[in-house]
C-alpha cells in the first residue's frame, strides 16, 4: 500500500475522463504515474519497507507467460495497467505489486519522481529503435511522450542531431529545453512529408519517430528516413492509416513499434536520468490538489488548454497502522 505524494495526469487519464471509457474498466480509480511512501506491505514482501519511497511501473504482468520469460512483460497474456485496468494513482492511497516497485533516489525530488513512468515508457521506445549516438533523429510530435523522447534521444546523442516537429511553438519551447538541437514548427496545411526532407537536407534522417498520433503522420514518418532508414511508430491512432508501403519496401526501411515499458529496466533507467537532469523542471505546468484534479487537471488537458505536464497533490494525512481494505478515495472514471 503506498501512500501518494504526487501523481502526474496523463493525456491517457483525460481521454478516458472525457470521452471514455476507452481503454479502461468502468469503476477504477485513474493515475498510472506517481510517487508515493510505502505505508503497509504484504506477508513476505522483502523488496520495499515501509517508509520507503518508491516509484511504480504501471503494468502488471503474470511473470511465467512466454513474454514475461523473453523479458517482455509489457506483452504479457494477461497485462493489466494500473489506473486502467486496477485502481490507479489519482488519489490519496493505491495498491501496487512490490515487484513493479523501485526506490526512488534521495536525489530524485518528488515532481521528478511522479515523471518516472512516462520517461520510461519514451526510453523502452528508444530500446526499440536501437539509437546510435551519431544518428540524425526527427520526433514528430512533441506532446506528453513526444518530449520526453526527445530528452532521452538528445541525451545519446553525440555528433547527431534531434529535430522536433510539431504545431504547437509553446511544445516546441519544451522540446529545446529537454535538448532537441532544431525544432520545426509545423503548419496545419503544409506537407510533413516535405517538411522531412527540408530539415534532413533531402536525404531523409537516420531515424523518425512519429508519438503525435495524427492521421497524416504515419505516411510522412515513413517516407522520411533516408535509404535504409528506421521508423519508430509510437502515437496511437483510432482508425486505420493508408500508407505507401512500395515505396518504403524498395528503400528498405525498417519499421518498429512500442507500447508501454519494461518495468525491471525502464523504470530504474528513467529514475537514474532524473536524477541527473531537472526534466521536470522544464516539462511541468503547475501542480494542483486532488480535489481541483477534474477542472484544473483533466479537462484543461482534454480541452488542449494545459501548457505542459500538471502534477497532483493528494490531500493526505498520516496512516493508521492498519489501514482499511480496501480504500476506494481517487478519481473514478463511470
């Protein structure tokens, strides 16, 4: 059991809030990136102790399915994610199993900590992509996971470039902070395949990551890489996309995807590059209390309205030493 001491909303949370539920079970309590204190623990759970600050992953994996042996539990049979699947976050108290659970560095400050999982899940996408220091990157799509993988695509980078594209100059002032040598602001009629070529010198980059999810991106990511090139395909899309795959067949490119993380990894990788790097600094619109979580959290994110990451404060007061089972406080999606 741990108790919340700070949770961040996730564009997730506030399309499940506003037009859900999408991914989600009715009934459960949303959040799915927070930090929190270890108040009470299972029989013969060694791995955290109470009083300990901990991060957790956000999916839950069986352990002996083929996927979880391979090391992929983010594909397990039976994968459920907290705050979608099993009561999440967004409130005072949350459940999580003590393996997903990882101790968050007495130099990792809590708004840092609550960001955790979302820079994991950008990292694991890194993973996939197989980055090399030297590559030229273009992100397309530079919102919630957009700019975290720029931060961890221009902490490899050495001798390459990472350029962000995107619509929105206020996203792109936060990709420059988190490292991106080039932003490109994309305008709502011009070609994003053009805009590609334009930046990579009209030889394409050595890697493209589409995490915007709009319907017109997958087909310019595609067709953005030079000869031999790699897409990353990370934005969800809630209809079928055409796409030239002739053309991306004769260039021989290659084509990844990525979803979630890998918590033994990720999360642990992410904690460490926050350690070092203030990111939430530079990603964090303001943070707000439980109670404020629907009018000044999750529909300003629905409505496009919030300038960056908000991050929530539960309203808690110290636990009894047996605390009730289970505590049904938080933000449940009907």
């Amino acid at each position: 059991m741990i108790e919340v001491i700070r949770a961040a909303i996730c564009g997730t949370d506030a399309s499940e809030w506003d037009h859900g539920p999408l991914l989600c079970k009715p009934g459960v309590v949303l959040g799915h990136e927070f930090v929190g204190r270890v108040v009470a623990r299972g029989d013969g759970v060694t791995r955290v102790q109470v009083g300990d600050r901990v991060v957790s992953g956000a999916g839950i994996s069986c352990g002996h399915c083929p996927w979880c042996r391979g090391g992929r539990t983010n594909l397990c049979v039976e994968y459920r994610t907290l705050g979608l699947q099993v009561d999440g976050g967004l409130a005072e108290y949350v459940r999580s199993p003590a393996s997903i659970c990882h101790l968050v560095p007495d130099a990792c400050t809590d708004d840092g900590a609550a960001m955790a999982q979302p820079l994991a899940v950008a990292l694991h996408a890194l993973s996939r992509v197989q980055l090399m220091a030297e590559d030229h990157v273009a992100v397309i799509g530079v919102g919630g996971i957009g700019s975290l993988v720029v931060a961890g695509a221009s902490r490899r980078a050495n001798g390459g470039r990472v350029v962000a594209i995107d619509i929105d100059h206020e996203r792109l002032a936060t990709a420059s902070a988190l490292g991106a040598t080039d932003t490109a602001a994309a305008a709502e009629d011009e070609s994003l395949r053009e805009l590609l070529l334009e930046w990579s010198g009209g030889t394409g980059f050595d890697v493209v990551i589409e995490a915007s999810g709009a319907a017109h991106a997958p087909a310019a990511a595609l067709a953005g890489p030079r000869r031999g090139g790699r897409v990353l395909l990370v934005g969800l899309h809630s209809a079928p996309r055409e796409l030239d795959l002739s053309d991306t067949i004769l260039r021989e490119i290659d084509v990844f995807t990525s979803v979630a993380h890998v918590c033994s990894t990720d999360i642990p990788a992410a904690l460490h590059l926050l350690t070092e790097n203030d990111l939430a600094a530079s990603t964090m619109a303001r943070t707000i209390p439980l109670d404020a979580l629907v009018e000044e959290g999750l529909r300003p994110i629905a409505e496009r309205r919030a300038p960056g990451k908000i991050l929530v404060t539960p309203n808690t007061t110290s636990p009894e030493a047996n605390l009730p089972a289970p505590l049904d406080i938080g933000a449940r999606i009907s």
